[in-house]
C-alpha cells in the first residue's frame, strides 16, 4: 500500500495520476495538519506514513498556510530516511516564470526536519533546522519532483541531513541542500 501524508488540510487531488489512496475500515488517516481522521470521512488522496512517522505526525499541530499551499506530498517518514514528491507549477513561480528558490529551500528544510524529528521521536524530542544550505542546479517551470532526505550523522545533540530534488521526467537534479538541526524538548501544546 502506498503510504504518504499531505501538507494542508482540503487539497483537492493534484493530477488525474493521483487518485485517491484505498484503505480499508482498520485503517487510519493521519492528516499532517495534525488530526487523526479515520478512513470513512477523508477522501482525500494521500495521508498515511509508516508506524513511527505516523505516531510522530499525529501530534503535530496545523501547518502554517505556506506549508498547506507548497503541496508538498510526504511519502514515507523514518528516522533513517524521507521521500516526497511534489507537483511543481505556476504557484510555485518567480514573476520571471520559473521556480522560486524559496520552494527548493522550504522542501528540504521541511523533509529533514520530518526525518530528523522521527529520529528522535522516542526520546521525546523533535528537531529544529539551525542551518540551511541549500544549491539550486537546474531551474524548472513545472512538472513532478523527488525529493530524498537521507541523515549523514545523527547525534545526541545535533543532526546533520543532505537531500536532493530530482525531475521526475528524467532524474535531472534540481537542487541539492544540507541541514543542520538541534534536536530539542518535545512540548504538548495546546489545540
């Protein structure tokens, strides 16, 4: 079963190539917006990680608009690695037509936070990016996107994740970024 979590709270579907997941009754959604939903009262496309990303991702509060805007399509969540995807098009443009680096650099910090955060999960923390460097390669005007976190070292304190963005039409790399990030207190906050 594919499993994959969306940024946002009512996306519709982004393309015809991404129906709706089928899950059955035992099933649980987890919207990344933070709401347990079960499988009956959510058609949305996309919303389920693997075990630990899932127990992860229901405690997260609401993302913030720019997060629910992106698009973003988380498709597996662990400690040890994330991949996405995204549909990337005129939402996402400059004023000159192609690609704003912002987005680059808002799906990495946003990929290794997740991975990161899931690495220490268990130790009732989460992680919080203190650096980003992020190389834009290629520009883009629109089209489906990879996005792979992978930590290069994960220590008590503090993490260090690369991650790369591919086209998806021919593996082309779009950007290439590292993070560092704090691991820090996980706080209940309230809803």
């Amino acid at each position: 079963m594919t499993r994959t979590a969306i940024f946002g709270r009512s996306h519709p579907p982004l393309s015809d190539a991404s129906p709706a997941t089928t899950v059955t009754d035992a099933d649980v959604i987890v919207d990344v917006g933070g709401c347990a939903i079960p499988a009956d009262e959510r058609p949305c496309e996309a919303t389920l990680v693997n075990d630990k990303g899932a127990d992860m991702l229901a405690g997260l509060l609401p993302a913030g608009a720019w997060l629910q805007d992106l698009g973003l399509e988380i498709d597996e969540v662990s400690g040890s690695h994330v991949t996405a995807h995204l549909e990337l098009g005129r939402r996402h443009h400059t004023p000159w037509g192609v690609v704003h680096g912002g987005v680059y650099t808002t799906l990495i910090e946003t990929v290794a936070s997740l991975g990161a955060s899931a690495a220490v999960f268990d130790r009732a923390e989460f992680a919080v990016g203190v650096s980003n460097s992020t190389d834009f390669l290629r520009s883009a005007t629109e089209g489906g996107v990879t996005i792979l976190a992978k930590p290069i070292i994960q220590g008590r304190v503090q993490q260090l994740w690369d991650v790369d963005i591919t086209r998806d039409a021919d593996g082309t790399a779009l950007a290439r970024g590292r993070v560092r990030l704090q691991n820090v207190p996980l706080r209940r906050q309230e809803r």
